[in-house]
C-alpha cells in the first residue's frame, strides 16, 4: 500500500445515489487505505424552494437512506466492520470543508457537475480545502463524455446535435462505457461516527408528498425496477414513445437526474440490444449530454438564448394568458391535460412538454424563461441542462437547425399522437363524455352536440384563450421583426 493509500478520503455525494459504478467512489478506493461517504441536503438549495412539500425532496430522502443501507451492507460483505452515509443538514460547503476536517482526510472527492452555481460552489470548497491542506478533485461520472472530450475538427464546442450525436457514437467505445468495480475495493469503506442516523424528512423541515402513491419507485432499488421493465419494452420505444396514453417510455428521468442509476450503465445496455428501439433510446440519452455540454460551455443560456441575437425578441405581457396556461385552462385539450399532469404528478410526457412549450411561447406569446422556470419548480426530473435546452428548442432560440417558424399546432399533435383521447380524458375528466372527432378541439362542436354530452362551454370548460391560426401569424411576425433590426440575423 502507498503513502497516499494508507490515508483517509471522503467521497461526496451530490446527484449520484448510487453505490456501484461510481467515479468517484471509484477513485477514492483505489487511492486510499480508508473512504468515508457524505451528503449534504443543502439548505443554499433547499431554503430557495416555495413548497415544504416537494418530491424531490423526498425522492432524494428516500435515496439517502436506501444508498447509506447499500454502503454498510456492501462494506460488510467485503469484510470491513461496516460503513454508510454521513448525513449533514446545512451549507454544503461549510459541511464539507468541516467534515473534512474532522475526519482527517487527504482529499475530497466529488462527481463534476456543469451547472454554472454548481462550478462556483465546487471552486469555493476546492479553496477552503487548500487553505487546511486538503486536496479536492472533481470525476467524470454523469455523462459519458465531458468537456472538450468531443469538439469539432476546428477545436470548437458543437452547437447542432446531429454532428454532435455522429461524433458521440463514434467516440463512445465500450471503454468508455465499462463500469467502474466499486464493490472489488468496498473493504476499504470507513465507518461511520459514532451515532450518525439520517435525518428524518421532517427534521428537514420537509412534508410527505403524494410520491408514494405515483409510478416512481426511489433509490437505486427503483430504478433496476424500472430499468427491468423497460428493457422489456425497449425494442417498441421508437413506435410508442410520443403517445402518452401508452407506455412507451423509460420513465427513467428522474432517476438519472439524482444518479441512483448509471449513464454507463443505460447506454451500454442501448448497444447491447440494438435495433431501432434501443437506437433512438440511445439518441435521447446522447441528447441529455448535448444539453450538459451545451450549458458548460455557453453558460449565459441560463439567463440568455443560445443565439444572443434573439434576445431582443419581444414577447408579450400577457398575465391572464399565463395564469391561463400555468391553471389549465387554455381550452386546448392536451395543451391543459400535460398541465394537470405535471403539478398532479412531478411528471410531464416529452411530447407534451414540446407541445406545451411551444404553446406558451409560440401560440401565448410569452417569453421562455417564465416557463423555464415554472417547469424547474414542478418537474420530479428538473435538470438546468435538459429543461434549458427543451424550452430554448421550443422557442426556436437554441442551438437547433431548425427555423424558428416551426410552431406546433395543439390540435394537430393532439389528433396525431392521442388519437382517441384517452390521454386527454384521463387529466380533463370533464370532457370524459366528449365524443373522438370533438374531444382534441371541443370549441369546434355546435351547441346541440355539446349539450348532448353535458359539456356547458365557456363554463365546464373554458374556450380556446387563442386562436392558433392567427397566434401563429403572430409569432411570425415577431421573429420577421427580428431579423428587420440592426444586427438580426
């Protein structure tokens, strides 16, 4: 054993709740002759949310305890007198550097994130480290390829997916793929302290949610759930995966948002099977790391449009609108069931996350950013990168080939990919006795038809706050104006 591995390590854990496959972990086992493992519930982030009753919260509770299990158990297995989780409740940062301190450790070690406070928040601890002795190193873990691991022939970040997802494939081998053995090195785990239990969700300061009730199972044990299930799905995931009255999809997200399950892991998986099912799974997960890189390298996105010359687009003021769109009432079916979806559940189908945001910004007029932000306070599987780069490629601001004149029509994408409403009628009960050829647009039926079914119009459900054909020429009109300015195009 070398000098640096009879010393001690801490291993922070941040949005990687797993205790296989994990870089960091990984790396301070092999370096180090004892490994303690921490999480922060970090009241800098915690403080900032507007609900004590939040799913995510208790998604990342529930995961905690579950990964501080896995770690005793695999530590025991391998012979070590047992390990865990040591759990703070406070500043990350001060948590860290204290807990760093107190253990005595040589280095602390973390998963990198790209999120610009996250980069800010890193490089604050890496100092106070420093300034006790304490070295602080940051590992690759959440995406398969980082940084400038994948840049153009001239040396520059890639700003379209397609090339990017071309190079991605090629570079991707199986090494880069293969797993991290944690386990073979888990004798190495440390104890913890005396005394040391997990907060409860309420000493938090945090309420049960309905999570419990819904499709998502937590922690590390949830998502080799969901995984199982879907690997028998996946060779239809290109044929099912835009109608959300099917099941089509992974229902992964969130999981891979708060890491209890491994990018190696998925996309290695996505190869081994092939065909096209896994295929176009494989392009959403290359997708995913598109947007982290797109964000760490042009880190303005988070307040600015990819394209700044699209800054000075402007959208309109329009408060009833937004409190019409955000409430589910806009009078288009889907438009509003993916609404109701999303604050009954924390869940918003992808499909229906285009259509809507392309409805607040295209159809409603209004600005990206208040649904940015109205998407990152709901979603179960909220992630800057992704969420950023959905709603920039909604609004035809991002780094998407496409002309900004593409505009979804509600009613078009609701016929298309919900055909018989059933979709629609599981969110918008009222319009359960709607027949199919009225259900996508009820406006559309005469008095008589709609009396038929015991819909009042304007009352049982509201009227379209819009219409699509003249919001589109609209929009039109808005970007026109854009490229008549100095400097627009």
């Amino acid at each position: 054993m070398t000098s640096e591995a009879a010393g001690a390590a801490l291993v922070w854990f941040r949005r990687d709740l797993r205790s296989f496959d994990h870089a960091a972990l990984h790396q301070a086992l092999i370096r180090h002759g004892k490994v303690y493992c921490a999480f922060v519930f970090d009241t800098d982030i915690l403080d900032t949310l507007p609900d004590r009753a939040d799913r995510r919260v208790e998604f990342i509770h529930a995961s905690v305890l579950e990964l501080d299990q896995a770690l005793d158990r695999m530590a025991r297995q391998a012979g070590a007198a047992g390990s865990g989780l040591i759990v703070r409740h406070g500043g990350a940062p001060a948590c860290i550097v204290r807990l760093a301190r107190e253990l005595g450790v040589r280095e602390v070690l973390a998963n990198r994130d790209y999120e610009p406070d996250a980069i800010a928040r890193d490089r604050r601890v890496a100092r106070e480290l420093a300034d006790c002795g304490i070295a602080f190193s940051d590992c690759k873990d959440q995406v398969v390829l980082d940084r400038d691991e994948l840049l153009t022939q001239q040396g520059q970040p890639y700003s379209v997916f397609t090339p990017y997802k071309r190079a991605w494939l090629q570079r991707a081998d199986d090494f880069q793929l293969e797993s991290y053995p944690v386990e073979r090195h888990a004798a190495r785990l440390a104890p913890k302290p005396p005394g040391e239990r997990p907060p409860t969700l309420e000493a938090l300061g945090f309420l049960p949610t309905n999570l419990s009730a819904l499709a998502l199972p937590t922690g590390m044990g949830g998502g080799r759930e969901l995984l199982r299930d879907f690997e028998r799905r996946i060779t239809r995931y290109h044929e099912a995966r835009d109608y959300p009255a099917r099941k089509g999809v992974s229902y992964l997200s969130t999981h891979l948002r708060f890491g209890t399950v491994s990018i190696r892991q998925l996309a290695a998986l996505a190869r081994r099977h092939g065909g096209e099912g896994a295929q176009t799974w494989l392009s959403e997960l290359v997708w995913r790391e598109f947007y982290q890189m797109i964000l760490w390298h042009h880190p303005h996105v988070v307040q600015g449009c990819f394209k700044p010359a699209f800054d000075r687009l402007s959208w309109d003021d329009a408060p009833e609108l937004w409190q019409a769109w955000c409430e589910a009432r806009t009078g288009y079916p889907l438009v509003d069931a993916a609404m109701r979806q999303l604050h009954q559940t924390g869940y918003m189908h992808n499909r229906l996350r285009m259509v809507a945001a392309s409805f607040l910004t295209k159809d409603l007029g209004i600005d990206w950013r208040r649904g940015e932000r109205h998407f990152a306070r709901h979603l179960n599987d909220y992630d800057l990168a992704a969420n950023n780069g959905g709603w920039q490629w909604a609004a035809s601001t991002g780094c998407d080939a496409q002309p900004w004149f593409r505009i979804f029509n509600p009613v078009t994408q609701s016929r298309k990919f919900d055909p018989d409403g059933s979709f629609i009628r599981r969110y918008v009960p009222e319009l359960a006795r709607v027949p199919d050829r009225f259900i996508h647009f009820p406006a559309g039926m005469r008095p008589v038809d709609a009396e038929a079914c015991g819909l009042r119009l304007g009352r049982d459900y509201p009227l379209p706050v819009v219409d699509h054909a003249r919001a589109r020429t609209r929009t039109l009109m808005r970007f026109e104006a854009l490229k008549e300015m100095p400097d627009g195009s």
